[in-house]
C-alpha cells in the first residue's frame, strides 16, 4: 500500500529521497552525495514528501 501512495508523490527527486532513506535505509548524508545535492535540501526534500504522503492516506 505504501508504495501506491509513494507513486502519487509528485517530485522525482522527492520519490528518490524517501526511497532511499526509508526502504534503503541511508542517511540523509549519503542521499546528498549520491544526488549531488546538499543535505539540508535532501532533509527540506524529505519532509516535504512526509507531508504530502501524510495527507493522501488521510484524505
């Protein structure tokens, strides 16, 4: 069920941060690295993903 939810996310690069940290089980700092990106943009990422999969399951 979570991944049907995960494919609604809008953002690719949103998709990609949760995978990775939630179901690869890396850090944020990893995440970064791998991405190109800074960490503080993966954890904005991260959140903002939370959010929004929070309000599909309860809508």
């Amino acid at each position: 069920m979570l991944q049907h939810y995960m494919n609604q996310l809008p953002s690719k690069i949103g998709k990609k941060v949760i995978y990775e940290i939630y179901i690869n089980d890396k850090t944020e700092a990893q995440v970064a690295q791998e991405l190109h990106i800074s960490q503080q943009v993966v954890n904005k990422w991260k959140r903002k993903m939370i959010r929004e999969l929070s309000r599909k399951i309860t809508s």
